[in-house]
C-alpha cells in the first residue's frame, strides 16, 4: 500500500520546494503558487517567532504530499486567541483515498494546537468535493463563500471553519504518537 503506510512526514525545506512545484503544478495548474510564494512561507517557518508550518509526505525520493498553514494573533489572559489559516494541503493523485490527506491535515491541526490557536480557517474550491469532505470529517463547518476567489478560473471558494482544533481527531485513525520529523514549530 502506499500513502498512510509508506509516506514519511516531515518539516518542508527550500530544497523541496522544487518536488512540491511539480506536484502543485499538476494538481492546481490554473492557480498553482509559484516558487516565491513558497520561499516566503519557509521564510516564516522557523524559529522563535515563527507564524508558519509546513510539512511534506515523502515516500522514498518522492514527494507524494505537502501541507501548510500560517497563525496569527496573541495569546489573552482569557486564553488563546490566535488563529489559523490552512494555506495549502494536497497529495498526489496516485495517493488519493490512501488517507496522506487525513495525515497531513493531523499534523496542521497539531501544529495549530501547538501554536495556541483558537479556530483553523481555510479555503476550499466549491467544485473539490474530496476536500470538502475530508474538511467536514475533521468537523470543519462552512461559514460562507467567497465569490470568483480562485483565478484565473473565477471559480468560488467556501470558508470553512474549525473551532478548537486542539479537539478535532481524525476520524480514520487514531493519533498513534509516532509525529513528524523535525516538528519544532518554534526552532
């Protein structure tokens, strides 16, 4: 099998920035990111005051999946107050229905726990069923539309919204513990 059994999680680094060009460019060729976009998410990945995490799946040489979201907001004294965006999360098309998907979106909700984030944002095309329906799993609940959001196709994006991450459990599979390689959000 591959994909939940064979793909390795891991920190992304500039160096997989070109894997993940190619598997973004496949999967999104109308609205792909480009190299910068990526460079400047990494930017912000690391260290002490780090916003960013983003992960790769990789299944022997071979980036099979990528995964990102960036934080924001400060911590009050009625607890935290931050928030999370899921800025990008897919998985090769060979890999779909394997559950890297469920893996990648796990690790995004710890990382936003970790970050002390109250609720988890994101973005998702109205035509991607699988991704709406992975969302949904997870207890991700539509909050609106975003009309022409995804260009240059004018295609609409739901808003979709976690509250409390830190609560969400894939309901696939359970949390087994093992984690990500090189998982320090803060260094």
């Amino acid at each position: 099998m591959t994909g939940t059994d064979t793909a390795v999680l891991r920190e992304m680094r500039w160096w997989d920035i070109d894997s993940v060009l190619e598997l973004e460019r496949d999967l999104f060729p109308e609205d792909a990111w480009s190299r910068g976009m990526f460079w400047s998410e990494l930017a912000h990945a690391r260290g002490p005051g780090a916003t960013r995490r983003y992960v790769v799946a990789q299944e022997g040489d071979r980036i099979v999946g990528y995964a990102g979201l960036t934080t924001s907001g400060a911590e009050s004294d009625g607890g935290p107050t931050a928030a999370a965006d899921i800025q990008t999360l897919a998985v090769a098309r060979d890999h779909w229905g394997t559950g890297l998907g469920s893996r990648l979106l796990t690790e995004l909700l710890r990382a936003a726990t970790a970050f002390e984030c109250a609720e988890v944002m994101l973005e998702c095309r109205v035509d991607n069923v699988r991704a709406q329906k992975l969302y949904e799993r997870f207890g991700f609940e539509v909050i609106g539309v975003r009309r022409g959001y995804y260009q240059p196709g004018n295609v609409d994006a739901l808003v979709m919204r976690l509250t409390d991450p830190s609560t969400s459990v894939n309901p696939a599979s359970p949390v087994d513990g093992n984690g990500v390689q090189g998982t320090e959000i803060h260094g």
